[in-house]
C-alpha cells in the first residue's frame, strides 16, 4: 500500500517565512501506475465532485489581490503551447497561504512550472523520478514537506499548488502545458478553464493559429453567460487566427454593483484547417517532419456492429433511460449496408437475435422496442458477453456475411466493474484478446465514475479500439451519440504511410486499422541527414469498393523560414509534437506489456524521451529550484499516477527505419517519355501512336495504314456532350462536356472539354475526370480525389492513375486506356478557362460496334490525298481528299500533341477538314450530342 506523503519547505524572508505545498503521493519503488491492474487491489485517482467543481477558483486566498490573470495559447499545426500566468498580492495583515490552480486537459503535458515570491524565483525541470526524490531529499530536513495535487474533473486535470506568504508579499505564478490537438467530427477543439474566482483588473485570453495550409474557419464561444458571450473577438486571415477575450472589471461583475466575478466557465475554439487534397499534408520543420492525412469525399464503408449493454441494477434510473435514448437514435442511424445485433447483460447474456441482422427499417424498429423493453437488475457479466459478441461476429464472417471490405466491430456500454462470471480483469482481458480476430474492434463507454475506466480503455486499446467516459447526467444520451458519431463513418481500412527509408527515423505509428469521417491520422519522425530537399510519402489503404495509393510530398527547409517571420507561432511544434505522439504510444504500448521486464524496458524509453522534451509523465516529476542567498532549495512537482493521456492507441509497434518503393507512375508505352520536335520532313509527317482532342477542341486522328493524321475541329456549344467512344460491345463509353470561354473573342465563344467521363456499364464503374476534381463512382460509394496529389486508385477492373497537377490516367480491364491532361490557366485570364485534352491508344481493344467521334476510325476508312498545290497561305497547301465516298477540300496544317511539352505542345502535322469535320465523320456531328455523361450513341 502506498501512504501519501505531505511535503513542505520553509524559506526565510526578511524573517517571514512562506512555504510552498505541494500534496502527492510516492509510488513504491517496485511497481509502476500501471501495474496496479495486476495486483488485488485497484488504484483509483481522485474525482472532483460536483461540489468541488462549482467551488473551483483558479486563485484561492481569503484577503488577497489579483492583478492580473492571462491565459495564452499558441496553436501551430495542431500542437498547442499554452502559458498560464497569475499575479497575486497578500494584501492581509498577516501570512496567509495562496493557491494557484489550473485545470488542463487530460491529454496535455505540463513541461514548465515557474514561481517567484518576493524576488525569488523558482524554475522547473523535469526529471525522473528517483532522481527528483533524491534531490529533493538533500533539502527535506530543511523544512516541511512541499507537494502537488493532481486530480481528475472530467475530461481535465487539475494542477494544485498553495504558497504560505507573509503579508504584502507577491507571488507570480506561471504555468506551461502543452497537448497536440485531435480532430473530430470535422473540428479541433481547445478547450480552456477560466475560474479566477475574483475580479481582476487584468483578465485576458489570447489564442494565436498558424497553420501553413490555410484555416477553413475558427469560432469561440463560452459558458460564461450572456453578458461576456459577445466580448470575444477574432481576427482571421487565410493562414493565421487571433483570438482575444479581455473583458474589464466592471465587464467581469456578475451585476453592475456586484463584488463577484461572473468569469466561471469554459472558453472554448474551434477550428477546421484548409486540406488541398486526400493525400494529406507533410510539414517539416527542425529536423522532424508531421504527416496529417484526413481525407473526405469518400463513401463510408459498411458496418457490423454488436452493441453490447450492461442491464445489471445499477444502470437503473437516468443512466438506462438516457441509454436507450441514445440507443434508439444509433439504430436509426444504421444504413441499409449494415448488420448488427444487440447483447444485453446482467448476471444472464441475452441476444435480441442470435446472428446479424441487414439494418432494414423493420429490422431496426424490432430492435429498439426491445432496447426499451430492458428492465435493470441483477449482477454484471462482462466476459460471457464480450465472448458471446465476438462469437457473432465469427459467425457471420465464416457464414461469409460480412463484406471483406467492411468494418466490425463491438461497442460496449457499461457501468461497473464485473460480479458475475469471471471476474478478474486481466482473465477477461486474456479471454477477449484470445478470441478477437485482427479485423474485429472493440469501443468501450464507461457510465459514471464507478466504472474500472483504466480496464475498459485497456481493453479496448487491446483490440484497436478506444474508450471514452460517459458522465452520467442530463445529456448522457448526447455523449453516447456523439461518441457513435465519431466511428459511425468509416472511410478506409489498413492505412500504410511509409517513408523513405534513406531520409527518415524513429517514425511514430504509420499503420492503422481504421479511418473515420471527421478524424486525422498523425504520423512524426525524425529526419535523417541528406542531400535531399523534398520528403516524399506513399499512403497505401483500402476504401469501399477500391485499393488506394496516394503520395504526398514537402519542402524540406521552406516552413522553418516562415515560422521565423511569425511572432506567435510555435517555431518547436514538429520536435515536440513527434516526441509527444512517441511517449504518449510508449505508455500504452507499457500498459499493455505482458511482462516486468518490457515495462521496465518501455519505462526508460518514457524518461527519457520525457527528460529531453520536459514532459511531466507518470515516470518523470518536475523538480522546482529556487537560489536565496547561494542555497538552493527544491521541490518536487509529481505527475498524476495515470498513464493514459487520451491519445494516440497503437495497433502497430512503434516504426524505425523503413524501406518503401515510391509510387511512380507507369507511362503506357504510347505515351513519349522525352521531349522532341516533330516536323515535317521531306513532305513525310513524323507518325502518331495516338488519337487525341485538345485546346478548342481539336480532334488529331491518326490513320497507321495511310500513315497520316486528319484534323477537324467542332464547333458546339457550351454545356454539350459529345460522344468520344460508344462501344457497346465493350460495354464502354466515353464522352466531353464542352465548357465555354470566359467572353466572346471575335464574336464567338471558344469551347474547350472541362469534363470526360470514362464508364464502363460491364461492370458498373465510372471515372469523371473534371478541371477540379476526378470523381469515381461505384452503384452508391462514390469518392472524389483533387489533381493535388499522384495517386493510383483501383476498383473493379478500372485502375486510375493521377500524376499530380498533369493528368489523370484510366484503364478499363487492361484493355482501353486513356490519358487526360490538364491545362491550366491564369486565374484572371480574361478569356480562357482551365480545360481538359484527351488522348488515346490506336491499340485500344474495341469491339466491332465501337462508334463516336473517335471510335469510328478503329476500323479505319480509306483515305486518299492528291491534287496537292499552294494555297492562300503560303505555308498550308491545300489538297483534294477521297474518303467514304466523299471528295473533301482540305487544307495542310498543324495541332498540338502535349504528350511531350506541356506548355507549349509538340507541332503534328495534318490534313484539316472543314465544316466540322462533316464528310469525314459518319453524319453530322451534332449526331453525336448527348444527354448524359454516362449515355451510349443510339444511331447515327
């Protein structure tokens, strides 16, 4: 048993004396916060009761003076750097003690803690533990005990520390933390206590956001009341954000003679960052590098879910009641693409049916009326129904039910610890963990705070899962539904994001189970000395219904330089948020370390890395010095015994050198790999591999047994689709909408292709590829990728590559393959527009009713030139062609082939028909508008 400890020490001040308490606890030299879960006995940190809550006061004293309190907070690439700073004046007649308070998030990391009373100034230092002590030990016979006090409030911490000071004296208290913020349902939110618990003539808040990519929006409220909500003022530009809250004193009353201060809540930012595309964002910056990945657009993947819920007495009353609540709500929100089931348990495991079920409406409908059927009462069974939920799942997958591409997993409500059964937690920890199947989950929600949380997030963390308190009042029900909310949409299953294993190390978990809709994926490391000046990235996942490959690349030295002209940014975030996400992983990975020995090992990884970056950990302690007069005296500032940070589970060791391939595009062989010239040649023109439309639009078809190119433009109108390829033996088409110019230009409008559809009705599968985005579409899963990042993307027989910011390539069952280039333009051209150019194979394999403007000529015509002579324009002659019985004036000129220079084209050569290329096409073009992208020709 360990027995708390009271610690004090006397200064001596101009004969005052002032002490600094501290209140904790020391931990046995045998065993770690951890591994209490091992032993009989359970270590439960401390709860402030509601009570306790209400009667919280950043600054505590009976006749005192703030005169100032201020909270800043610097945001930079989701690290966060938060200072909290207080000055206080004893204005009693005589010694009084002070205390300085602060609530922190759960999640953060305090790594400074500063003090000065009367001149002397006593400054943190983190260090381990059994270094802190015995440091510390040299001054204890120097005075009383000193301590902290650190205890649970919800999802925050609060950090304890009282000052015993003669009268008149001052006391600057300062505190750092800092937290690296995590992304849900589409926000990151920054949370901040202001509890002053007086009127202070200086109260400000102050939260600075930089992030390089752009902020999409920022908000601040507050619970502070009416009369402050309105104070708050926000300054937003695309990169940087200022938020300022700074009400004056008579602003602070909670009337306009009140003596009270009406500052008691939560100031609270939210904020969303600019993302160009799904490949994510790389930042480097001091030597170490962050990769965001959070994409959107994509369809969610389905679901089987087995909700497993304590009916045991103690959930009787509000706690039942706000279940089913949100239980009825959850169902509803199940999609017809998923399964599920529902396991209630006391003493006795029920199933409302034994095997999962499709979410039809009537399905869902049975199952809540059964949810509110549930009546609490006896004991509670934790491991037969675990065990009897995993058995579901196994089922249904041996069954082949569940969808390989699909997502499964448990959600556990419970309320309390096991009474019934097995009881021991680490037994059903084993039992579960033997049983759960890779690509199965578990998701724990303890209710109220009689609940083991440490086993059921140790459980969950256990099979790649996460836990989350519920707190058992009025709006339970909301947070199960939000916490639903937050795994509700999955988007990819085993995310991969490699490095090259040349330019980086001791990168942080880069495999994870899954994504949701809403989240981030992180992933830090360390870069290695090189020569390179990018780094380079391949995301490797699996979505609904294809295989994804996206690379993301950075500057290497670029961000260092702009954090250095930014006042309020956090120029340290990469180092210390890389160091963050490791200890955060090492502590779980220690929690669930089966032996001594690992934990021991893991443990001096934590200090160390702790020690480096001034975290205050459970293995690390904050020793605080002071000098008066040449003596230095010591304190000890301890950490909360709980490991758990709320951050960051690993499903995957922790990653070292890697070696990765890079994703490089592989060009089809009739796509030219140099640039070279084409001109015509003794009266001979350089041969194309190719059909192509480009520029307005400009059809080049070249005919290999004639062994020329034929040109014709067609002159349509903005908004039509005009039929490419329209194959019904293949099953495939391909079809460009025309989008017009900005204005006319010498009375007409120019047409450009902005849109080409590539679909493919054998096996249901569609490509759009626009000037913004491409988008791929699958019977309901539908996703959207931006041309700002090289990806390869496959999915039922059409394999998509993207080559960043160039162009998009398509091939249907290794058959037909097109290339779309993209042409951008100055965004205030005051004519053009961006457009598309697409090009394609003469070796496509069509079927013999293949048609279109371009597919016609598979099959190709007869052609023949002669009457060559000069005409108006000296340098085009001008020629008599025979083709399909049809005698054409034609004119020689020249098109742009863009396969080899992108800006400025490569010159073919080719006979021009006039008219819209009428006589050498079948009919008139206007044969081959259409109405939808997706649409095949019907007749000529």
């Amino acid at each position: 048993m360990k027995t708390p400890v009271l610690l004090c020490v006397l200064l001596f001040v101009q004969s005052w004396a002032f002490e600094f308490v501290i209140d904790g606890e020391w931990e046995s030299e045998t065993s770690g916060p951890l591994d209490q879960y091992h032993h009989s006995g359970r270590y439960r940190r401390n709860v402030l009761s509601s009570e306790e809550e209400e009667d919280f006061e950043a600054i505590q004293g009976n006749d005192i003076t703030v005169k100032s309190y201020k909270v800043e907070s610097r945001i930079t690439s989701r690290f966060a750097h938060t200072t909290v700073k207080s000055s206080v004046v004893n204005s009693g007649p005589s010694a009084q003690s002070i205390g300085f308070n602060v609530q922190i998030p759960k999640r953060a990391f305090i790594n400074n803690f500063t003090m000065n009373v009367n001149g002397i100034t006593f400054t943190g230092s983190v260090k381990e533990k059994t270094v802190a002590r015995n440091l510390y030990a040299q001054a204890r016979a120097r005075g009383k005990a000193a301590g902290i006090v650190r205890t649970n409030s919800q999802a925050m911490e609060t950090f304890r520390t009282e000052v015993h000071v003669p009268p008149g004296s001052i006391v600057e208290f300062e505190l750092h933390y800092q937290e690296m913020m995590q992304r849900k349902l589409g926000v990151y939110e920054h949370t901040l206590h202001l509890q002053p618990g007086r009127l202070v003539p200086l109260l400000q808040v102050d939260v600075y956001i930089f992030e390089p990519k752009g902020i999409s929006f920022v908000t601040a409220s507050n619970t502070l009341g009416k009369q402050l909500s309105e104070l708050t003022k926000i300054t937003h530009t695309k990169e940087k954000a200022h938020i300022v809250f700074k009400p004056t004193v008579q602003q602070q009353r909670k009337c306009d003679n009140c003596t009270e201060s009406s500052v008691d809540g939560v100031f609270t930012v939210k904020y969303d960052v600019e993302r160009e595309s799904n490949a994510g964002e790389i930042q480097v910056s001091d030597s170490h590098f962050v990769q965001f990945f959070a994409p959107s657009d994509l369809s969610p993947l389905s679901k089987n879910i087995v909700f497993v819920i304590d009916v045991s007495g103690s959930m009787w009353g509000l706690k039942m009641k706000q279940t089913v609540e949100a239980m009825k709500a959850i169902l509803d929100d199940l999609s017809m693409n998923d399964y599920f089931s529902i396991v209630d348990f006391n003493h006795n495991v029920r199933c409302w049916n034994e095997d999962l079920v499709q979410a039809s409406s009537i399905q869902v409908n049975e199952a809540k009326k059964y949810v509110e059927s549930i009546k609490p009462n006896g004991g509670t069974n934790i491991n037969e129904a675990l065990l009897r939920a995993v058995q579901m799942l196994m089922r249904a997958s041996n069954q082949g039910l569940i969808d390989p591409r699909s997502v499964s997993m448990i959600i556990l409500v419970s309320d309390g610890d096991p009474t019934v059964g097995e009881i021991k937690l680490s037994t059903i920890q084993k039992n579960v963990k033997r049983v759960m199947r890779e690509e199965f989950s578990l998701y724990s929600l303890g209710i109220g705070f009689d609940v083991d949380f440490d086993f059921l997030e140790r459980i969950a963390m256990d099979n790649r899962g996460i836990a989350q308190r519920i707190h058992a009042n009025h709006d339970a029900a909301e947070q199960l539904k939000t916490f639903y909310s937050q795994v509700s949409s999955p988007l990819l299953r085993t995310i991969s994001i490699h490095f090259s294993g040349n330019a980086v190390n001791n990168v942080t978990q880069n495999r994870f189970d899954k994504f949701f809709q809403g989240s981030e994926l992180i992933v830090a490391g360390k870069l290695q000395q090189s020569d390179f000046t990018t780094l380079q990235s391949i995301t490797t996942a699996s979505a609904a219904n294809m295989d994804v490959s996206i690379q993301t690349e950075a500057d290497i030295l670029g961000l260092d330089s702009v954090l250095n002209t930014h006042q309020h940014s956090f120029a340290g975030f990469a180092r210390q948020m890389w160091a963050y996400i490791t200890v955060n992983q090492l502590l779980t990975e220690r929690s669930l370390a089966p032996t001594a020995i690992k934990k021991r090992r893991i443990t001096q990884k934590i200090v160390a890395l702790a020690v480096e970056h001034q975290f205050v950990t459970p293995f690390t302690a904050m020793l605080v010095e002071g000098q008066d007069q040449g003596r230095a005296e010591r304190l000890i500032a301890d950490s909360p015994r709980d490991s758990k940070h709320g951050c960051c589970s690993a499903t995957a060791p922790l990653s070292g050198r890697q070696t990765v391939h890079q994703l490089v595009y592989s060009k089809p062989p009739w796509i030219p790999t140099t640039q070279a010239s084409t001109e015509e040649v003794s009266g001979k023109v350089e041969e194309a591999v190719l059909n192509f439309v480009d520029n307005d639009p400009h059809f080049i078809i070249h005919l290999p047994k004639s062994n020329m190119d034929i040109c014709f433009n067609v002159d349509s109108k903005p908004g039509h689709i005009l039929s490419l390829i329209s194959d019904p033996g293949t099953g495939v088409t391909i079809n460009g909408q025309l989008v017009g110019s900005k204005k006319m230009k010498n009375n007409k409008i120019d047409t450009y292709f902005g849109t080409i559809s590539i679909y493919s009705k054998t096996h249901g599968v569609q490509a759009i590829v626009g000037t913004n985005r491409i988008d791929l579409m699958e019977g309901r899963n539908n996703h959207s990728f931006s041309w700002g990042a090289t990806a390869e993307l496959v999915l039922n027989r059409m394999r998509v590559t993207i080559v960043k910011e160039e162009h998009v390539t398509v091939t249907v069952d290794g058959k037909i393959s097109v290339m779309v280039f993209l042409h951008r333009v100055w965004k205030r051209h005051p004519i053009q527009v961006d457009f598309l150019g697409i090009y394609m194979s003469n070796t496509n394999k069509y079927s013999t009713q293949v048609h279109g403007l371009i597919g016609q000529f598979a099959e190709e015509p007869e052609v023949k030139v002669y009457g060559v002579h000069e005409g108006a324009d000296p340098k085009k002659k001008e020629a008599t062609m025979e083709v399909k019985g049809n005698k054409l004036a034609v004119t020689r000129g020249w098109q742009k082939d863009y396969r080899r220079d992108r800006k400025r084209g490569s010159d073919v050569y080719c006979w021009f028909i006039h008219n819209s290329g009428k006589g050498f096409i079948d009919g008139s073009y206007t044969s081959y508008i259409l109405p939808q992208l997706d649409s095949f020709l019907t007749s000529i």
